[in-house]
C-alpha cells in the first residue's frame, strides 16, 4: 500500500493547559515532537479533560473524549494514530474501534510479544512514569507464568516526576500557567536511574519496555549503557506506519 506525499501520524494529547502550546523548545531526538522519529510528519489533538492525573487513575469518562478527538484526527489523514501517554491503553479498544487507520495508544501493547521475543529465561522490566499507578489492568497479562517475568519500576520520586506533579497542580488545581517543559537530560538521567535500581534488583532483566510517552528521549542512551533491547512507543508507531506504507 502506496503513502500519499503528505502523509503524516497523529498523536492524542493529555491536556497541559492555557499555554501548552506557545514558546515550545526544539524538540529533542526521540520527542514524539519530532518528524524524524517517524519518518513523517506528526500532528496532534488533545482529548479534552485528559489530565495526566485522571488518565493514570483510568476515568472510565474519558473515552468518549478520546473517542472523539481520534475522530477529529481521522479528520485530518493521518495514516495511524497513537497517544503520548502509556496509561491511555485502557481506551485502546474504544479508539481502535471508532477510526479507519491503525492505533496503538501505548507501548504496552507490545508487552505480550515481547514476552514471546525475549528468552524464557529473562525477565522484562516494565519502566513506567509511577509504578504505585501502573496497575495490573494495564499489562494485559493474565497468564500467571508470564506475569512473574514481568519486573515494574518506577520515576516516582524523580525530578522529572515531581516537574509533572507540579504542573498538575499548579494548572489543573490552581488555574495557573504550566511549568515549563523539563530538559530532555533530567527525563534521560531519571530514565538511567531507574533503570539501574531495577536491574540491580533483578539481575535477570532481559529487556526494557518504556511505558512513558517522554522516555524514549533516553532509549539509545540506555540501549549504550545497559547493553539490553529497549522498547519504546516510537517503536510501535514506527509498527504501524510500516504495516500502511
């Protein structure tokens, strides 16, 4: 299947507030920003209502609104559509069914192939935006067996974590302007941490999957260091761009 010229991939955003938009920095390598992280240009609809504190905790309310943007961004042609935040898996099945074009909201829809890709042997270590809100039900692992293999760590804690918190706060709470956007190094350097805690806890550690929307500006660097595969959401989109193209 042939792409036309102005082919292009959308995103579905959580919301960031009034000036999310404006002043933005030059995306870094690896930002879903970026056309060359997908070989295509990317365009972007927010979901309104879509904080990251209501889609972490999986408002049932917000599918309709997902729903709908994805059909605002069916729209606009792009060729496939994914979302820049890992937890909105939960509106995966709704979003699929509602659009014509492939969709893949989250990395974590790579999870149960990954367990096929990556030796028995080994475990996958799952790094996530918060591990105290990456639940079960987001794995979509229900096989026992498979589960145990499955190792979650988290950036809570970490100053790219507590940068989010505030904006949360301080837009969302307190109506007041979003922060500015943390420096790809602070996400690489939280990214590196936790992923050392991780494998220093478990040895085993096969592979990495990155949940957050904002990691995969570490994957290469922890690709260098950890020496392990290293999964992403570019990935996955990369995936769906392929299976139309």
């Amino acid at each position: 299947m042939s792409t036309k010229p102005d082919a292009s991939i959308g995103i579905l955003c959580l919301e960031r507030g009034p000036s999310a938009d404006t002043e933005l920095p030059p995306p870094a390598p690896g930002s879903l920003r970026r056309a060359d992280t997908f070989g295509l240009p990317v365009i972007f609809e927010t979901a309104e209502g879509a904080w990251g504190e209501n889609v972490a905790r999986g408002d049932p309310s917000l599918e309709l609104s997902y729903v709908a943007a994805a059909r605002r961004l069916e729209a606009r042609g792009p060729i496939a559509i994914s979302s820049n935040c890992g937890f909105t898996v939960r509106y995966q099945d709704a979003v699929s069914a509602a659009v014509d074009v492939p969709v893949g909201m989250s990395s974590l829809l790579l999870l149960p192939t990954l367990l096929r890709i990556v030796n028995t042997s080994k475990k996958i270590a799952v790094l996530t935006f918060d591990s105290r809100i990456c639940r079960e039900d987001l794995l979509g692992i229900s096989n026992p067996r498979e589960r145990v293999r499955i190792v979650i760590g988290g950036a809570e804690g970490g100053e790219y974590w507590r940068n989010e918190k505030m904006h949360i706060e301080k837009v969302h709470k307190e109506k007041m302007p979003p922060p500015p956007r943390p420096p790809p190094e602070l996400i690489i350097s939280d990214v590196l941490a936790c992923a050392r805690r991780v494998r220093c806890e478990h040895p085993e550690i096969g592979a990495f999957l990155l949940e957050c929307a904002s990691f995969p500006l570490a994957s290469s660097e922890l690709r260098r260091r950890e020496k392990l595969p290293v999964y992403d959401l570019t990935d996955l989109g990369r995936m769906l761009i392929a299976s139309v193209r």
